[in-house]
C-alpha cells in the first residue's frame, strides 16, 4: 500500500495554522470539536467544517483579489 497522499502539509509550520482555522471554522457552524481523534461526528458535521473552511478561504482569496 502507498503512502503517497496529497493531503500533506507542504510546510509543516502551517498545521498549527490550519488546526486553529480548523477550530475556528467548527465554532462557527458550531460543532465540538476536540484536540486528537474526532471519530464520533456525524458525515454531516464534517462535512460542515470542511465547507465552512472552503468558504472562508474563498472569501480571503476574493478580498485579497480587490
């Protein structure tokens, strides 16, 4: 089995970073999350996160276009 993912960090500073953004984005749609294994969400407050995260950076990425 691989091991060659593309969901790694190119610099590896930047998991703190995305760890708080992460954090960030689960307060707002307002799921618990906790530091280490998350296992017990549901599909649907995962998925809540990561789109509450995509948003975010497209809205960085519009402001900074301006």
């Amino acid at each position: 089995m691989s091991n060659n993912t593309s969901n790694h960090l190119v610099n590896p500073a930047a998991r703190e970073a995305m760890e708080k953004f992460k954090m960030e984005a689960a307060s707002e749609v307002g799921v618990n999350l906790k530091d280490g294994y998350n296992g017990e969400l549901t599909s649907r407050q995962a998925g809540s996160v990561g789109g509450q995260m995509v948003k975010k950076m497209i809205e960085a990425y519009e402001n900074g276009m301006k």
